[in-house]
C-alpha cells in the first residue's frame, strides 16, 4: 500500500523510500526580482561547481529530498534545477506559484483568480514551461504588511488548484496576524488547512498563536535552523511547545538555507554568505534529543510529517 509520491524534478517517488526531507530550502534564487534584463540567467556548470559542497554535505548527512522554495518572481529556472538534480543523489521538488507582490511579474499582474490556478495546476499536472518536469507544490508569499489584493487573489488560486491536485500549498508568511488571514481566506474557499503549511512560523514569538494554527489543522514550519542572526533556542521551544501540546504531527523543520544568486561572483549572495543545509542533523536534532524528545518524535518531524505534507495520494 503506497501512502503517496512525491513529484520530485526527475519525476514521482514512493514516500515509504524517503528518509530525512527538508521541506524548506533554495537552490538557485534571483532576489533582484523579474526586472532585470539576466533575470534568473546563469552558467548551469556554475551553479553546479556553486552547489556542489553543500548538496554533497547535505546527502552525507542522511538528506534524502530537498525542497526548492524559489518560484516565479525570484529565479524558478527548470534547466537549471534539472542539471542540479543529475548532480545531487538528493530528490529534489520545485514549486509553482509566485512570490509577494513586488516580485510578480508584469505577466501574471492581471490574471484572474481561474486563470492562474490553471496556470499552476498545468505546472503540477503536466510540467514547468514546456517541459515534463512537474511542479512538486505551491509557493506563495505575503508582503509584511499584507496580504496585498494581488496575494489574496494568489491565496484564492492556490486554493482552487491544490484543491484540484492535492498539492500542498506553502506560504512565506510574517507573523500571525497574517497567518490568521490565510487561514480565513483558504477556509473560505474551501481548502482543507492540513494541505496549508505556515512559512516562517518562528516570526511569531508566542507560542499560543503556533498552536492556534496547529490546532486548525495547519504546518507550523520553522525554518531558519542554522541561520546565524536567528535565535536556534526559540525554535527549539517553539517545537517542544508543540510537541508538548499533542501537536508533533503539524510541525515542520528546516533551514531556508542555500543559495546561488545570478549575477554575483561563483553566486555567492551578498552580506549572508551562502549557507549548507545540515545544521538540522547536526545541531538542531541533538539539541531537541537533549531537551528530551524521542528518536520516535524526531522522525516524525524530520521524516514522517514532510512526506506526508509533500506526498500526493492515488495514482501519479
Ligand atoms: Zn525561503
């Protein structure tokens, strides 16, 4: 009996032969946005050479899929992520969808809500610009002040084609007051919020709120693990909290590491440095073991709880 597949970029694999997923991390991003004349342009032999250390180390600790959160708007680029996946023994899954409102480009700016689902639901169902690489879920984002009409309408398109796939909708999202939003808007169209999963939950500071959103059925994912400028102490009870309160099964863990950013020197981001992808394995975890969770728990978190927010159920 399958308990699904994941639509990874060299096509479906069976959840029961995964190990540990990283559900949040980037590849190749351009944060200059849609409006740069090389725009998501670059040496695919580069990004490889860019990559290659930290893909290697990530597979030597036990990372068996990765997920690429960089969508339309901020690089997606399907040759590129398929020349990274014949490098990598990692799965890896690219979105559809498209990031906040000031990376949309001019193009999707004046879809209406059926039109951009379709567009996404035939990036999930038959491939990304016109290849048969499919999209493994969709990635949308809210501004900080948000959400912005536009994010609405991408929250609305989102719902309609994850309701029509099953794929799992993730949204970068700011704090709860955002949160709670979304939550509103997808329940009103409809969507079952345990396909919802909450990017970037450990904006929040009080734990009641990851609760609150944890009890309406959705991921609560924190995802800065390793991050320097972030407090790795605050996740860490912000999991306990939720572990604690019977919500084990809701949470999500990653580093929103990487990345090679086009037009900079080997892609190397400015200022940040580009980050690996293993602190979860060896930090992270031994910290949570330390704080008396079971090896039982942290499979569920790094191992169960991805496959089963990821996986698309029936016949692929
Ligand atoms: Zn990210």
């Amino acid at each position: 009996m399958s308990s699904g597949w994941i639509h990874t970029i060299k096509g479906p694999v069976a959840v029961e032969d995964l190990g540990l997923i990283l559900p949040h991390e980037h590849l190749f991003t351009d944060l200059r946005g849609p409006s740069v004349s090389d725009y998501a342009q670059a040496d695919a032999e580069d990004v490889v050479r860019g990559l290659s250390a930290n893909l290697a180390a990530a597979a030597a600790s036990g990372v068996t899929a990765l997920v690429e959160c960089s969508t339309i708007g901020v690089g997606r680029n399907v040759a590129i992520l398929q020349r990274l996946a014949e490098h990598t023994p990692i799965h890896l899954i690219a979105p559809t969808g498209v990031y906040r409102d000031a990376f949309i480009p001019a193009s999707m700016r004046d879809l209406e809500v059926e039109a951009l689902s379709e567009m996404w639901i035939r990036d999930l169902t038959e491939g990304i610009d016109g290849t048969s690489v499919r999209a493994g879920f969709i990635k949308i984002a809210m501004s900080d002040d948000g959400p912005t009409p536009l994010e609405v309408r991408n929250l609305k398109a989102a719902a309609r084609a994850s309701q029509r796939t099953g794929a799992i909708i993730g949204s970068h999202t700011i704090g709860g007051r955002i949160a709670r939003r979304e939550l509103d808007i997808l329940e009103a169209e409809g969507l079952d919020l345990r396909r919802f999963i909450w990017i970037h939950a450990q904006t929040e500071p009080d734990p009641a709120v990851h609760l609150e959103v944890a009890r309406r059925g959705a991921y609560v994912e924190f995802d800065a693990i390793g991050a320097p400028d972030q407090s790795q102490e605050a996740m860490r009870d912000y999991t306990l909290a939720l572990v604690k309160a019977g919500y084990a099964e809701n949470v999500l863990l990653s580093h929103d590491a990487g990345w090679y950013q086009p037009g900079r020197r080997g892609g190397v981001p400015e200022n940040v440095g580009m980050r690996g992808y293993t602190a979860l394995v060896t930090d992270f975890i031994p910290a949570l073991r330390a704080a008396g969770l079971t090896d039982e728990t942290i499979k569920l978190l790094t191992v169960t709880n991805p496959a089963r927010a990821f996986a698309f159920v029936g016949e692929h």
